[in-house]
C-alpha cells in the first residue's frame, strides 16, 4: 500500500511565486531556458538548468553545472526568496487549463515503494538522463522538480481536497502560460492523519511524468543508505518530492510524429505502401486530427491523409500492442521507412500535442517529408500497461499541464 509522508517545504515567499516557478527542465534546451529566465534572477532555471549562468562553452554536464545550481540555490534561501514551513506539511497543488481543473496533493513517497513496484513504471529511462539527475540531486541535497504521479481516484481523498480548498485562502495563486496555479498548505495534523491513512489503502501509484527524476531519486537514497549503513528508513533521503493526482482528472493530449525522409520512397509508393493495413483517404479537414482509437494523420506533400486500420490488424489481446503508437511503429516506420529504433534515429523526431497540428505542417512544408498526427493514448490504456509490467514505447503520452519546479523542494538532510 501507498506511502505518504508530510515534509517540511522549501518555497516562494509571498510575493515571489510567480517570479520563481518555472517550467521543468527537460522540456527546453539551454537557449530557450536563457531566454525564459533572462532579466529575472529569481527563476528557478537558475537552479535547474544552471548551465544559463555559466558560459555557453562549459558542457551541460561539467561539475561547474551543478556546483552552480547548489550555489543558485543557496542563494535563493539565504535572500528569504525561498523559506522552508515550520511544521510538516502537505500541499494542494490545482491547476487549470482551457477550464479544467486537475487538484494534486503534494508529499513525499516512498523509495522502497518505488523498489517494491507499489509505485509503478510505464517507460525505460536512459543511463545518460539518470546520470545528470543523479549529479543534480545530490550536489544539491534536494529534490527541487516533483515526481508526477496519479492512482485510481479515491473519493474520500477528492471530497476533503475539495473542502480544504473551499474553507482555506490559497497562499498562491497566479498564471502561467495560460494555466492558472494554486497552492493551499495543509499543516494541521488532523488532515495530514487523514490523508495518510487514506492513501495507506491505496493500492499502487503510478508515474505519470517523472521517471528519470524518480529513478535519479531513487539512485541517490541508495547512495545515502551505503553511506548511512545505520539509517532506519525514517531520514528524509528515503522519499521523494511527489504530487499525485487522481487519474480521472488528468488529459493526455497527442504525441505525434514526424518523419524526415521516406528511406528512398516515391510520395506515391509511400503511400501504396500504406494501403496493405489501412484505409487511406484524403482527410475529411485540413488539418486533420484523428478522431478514435486506430486511426490517424498523415501530412504529406502539404495534403492531409485520414488513415483507419483495417480489421484484424491490431492484436487487443496485447496492450502494448495496441496502443496505436506501436501500431505506427509496427505497421509503418519501422517495416516502410526502415527506423527500427525510434530512440536513437535521427529519421523521426516527436512533437507533443500541445504545439498543434499547425507545427506539423510547418516541418514538412520547410522541408521535412511527413508527419503523423495520433489520437491521444488514454489513462486507462497507461494503467494497464504499468499493472501487466509491460513498457510503452517512447514517446507515448503528453501529459498537459506541465508541473511547475520550484514551488517546493524537498532536502534531503532533512530528520525523519
């Protein structure tokens, strides 16, 4: 069963939140983590992408960089910007978008959770990826960008959340592109027992976004408990900085694809090609998004395509399987186009739902020699894969909003 354990939060002063949450790390390179921070010195891209402070020829992954991202940090706590709660709490995390509301709990959980696999996983991380995190989390003694994680929604859980925020002022409230963000702390113990007693019944937590931050996490607690032979599982290295939202709550918007060439294919024999295991057609609007399960976006040569799998071609009885990611894999780019491994070609390239369709139109118009638009992969569809054991392949889901880092930090160095 679940673990939830309240925690002692580094976070904005007041006045300061807006200022100091930034998108998380992985989701811009350098140049565009300059130019996002550039002008405000209280942005936590100081921290999480400390490359932006030190000279453009300094590697990404010198130890100046994370020198450089404790140092950033340390600055911030010692000018009060951030301030760490004086009794352990949990926090309400909402946000909304295009007028949906997704409602978090923060906390920490549990690394043995992660090791035992009550915490479970959909995705393979890279050793490079865990590497760097790794190095970040412990030159700074902190978890500074939360795991996110969902479950099966508990309404006990929702209905007091709910009351909370109704009967509690917000100690944050602002927006940021375009997603309004909400914090209310919960540091009365009569809530916290509750809270943590109800996810003591909850059965599995799945990562939702997050797992080389959770796997980084966990690499380093097992550092701490080589180094730290006599801990007894209470230190704070034991658990990691989590927000968990109810499945229900959450969208995963399209992950999508483009192809930078056809392997030596004509337009015309690309999509003859096609036509063994779908039905092609010229799509119904411009551009086109698939409407269900199995079918999908062809842009080529500036003309839209609605492709719908015939009968018979998807194995249902295999989740992963059919998942339409894998039947594009499977059925198109690698026996058409000849990319066996999505991972590391340098022929395919992934664009998340939340840059439009229109930006597929643009890569190939500027040059580039397709592109898929893909229904959403549901929650249910994740679920199922992380309770069979199974992983999805790479680029699968796009969760939208983006969590915002620096709202609250977990230390390490914490007493249990």
């Amino acid at each position: 069963m679940a673990v939830l354990k309240a925690f002692r939060a580094y976070r904005p002063a007041a006045g300061y939140a807006e200022k100091v949450a930034a998108l998380p790390y992985d989701v811009m390179n350098s140049d565009e983590a300059r130019k996002s921070a550039f002008g405000n010195p209280y942005s936590f891209l100081h921290v999480d992408k400390a490359e932006i402070d030190l000279p453009k020829t300094v590697d990404l992954y010198d130890d100046r960089v994370y020198k450089k991202a404790a140092e950033n940090l340390g600055k911030l706590i010692s000018a009060d910007v951030l301030r760490q709660d004086e009794k352990p709490s949990l926090y309400i995390y909402a946000q909304t978008r295009l007028g949906r509301v997704q409602t978090g709990l923060v906390g920490c959980t549990s690394v043995d959770d992660y090791l035992q696999n009550v915490i479970k996983k959909h995705e393979l991380t890279r050793a490079d990826k865990e590497a760097d995190r790794i190095r970040h989390v412990d030159a700074l003694d902190a978890n500074t960008g939360p795991i996110f994680l969902t479950y099966r929604g508990v309404p006990a859980v929702s209905e007091l959340l709910e009351a909370y925020k109704r009967a509690h002022e917000a100690v944050y409230d602002f927006t940021a592109d375009g997603v309004r963000q909400q914090v209310w702390v919960i540091d009365d113990a009569p809530t916290i027992d509750k809270l943590v007693s109800q996810f003591a019944a909850v059965p599995a937590l799945y990562i939702a976004d997050g797992h080389h931050r959770a796997a980084s996490a966990v690499k380093v607690a097992e550092m701490r408990r080589k180094a730290h032979p006599g801990y007894d599982g209470s230190e704070a290295f034991n658990f990691f900085l989590s927000v968990l939202f109810p499945a229900e709550e959450l969208e995963i918007l399209d992950y999508n694809r483009v192809i930078r060439d056809l392997g030596g294919l004509t337009n015309a024999e690309f999509l003859q090609r096609l036509e063994a295991d779908f039905i092609v057609e010229k799509a119904p609007a411009s551009p086109y998004a698939p409407p269900r399960r199995h079918t999908f976006g062809l842009y080529l040569a500036r003309e839209w395509y609605a492709l719908t799998l015939k009968d018979g071609r998807a194995d249902e009885a295999d989740p992963v399987r059919a998942l339409d990611v894998s039947i594009l894999q499977d059925l198109v780019i690698a026996p058409i186009l000849g990319i066996d491994d999505p991972r590391r070609s340098d022929r395919i390239d992934f664009v998340g739902g939340i840059r439009g369709l229109s930006e597929l139109e643009r890569r190939v118009n500027a040059g580039e020699a397709a592109a898929f638009a893909m229904f959403p992969t549901s929650l249910s569809e994740l679920l199922a894969i992380a309770d069979a054991g199974r992983i999805m392949p790479p680029k699968s889901t796009w969760f939208e909003p983006k969590l915002l880092s620096g709202l609250f930090i977990h230390m390490l160095s914490e007493p249990g």
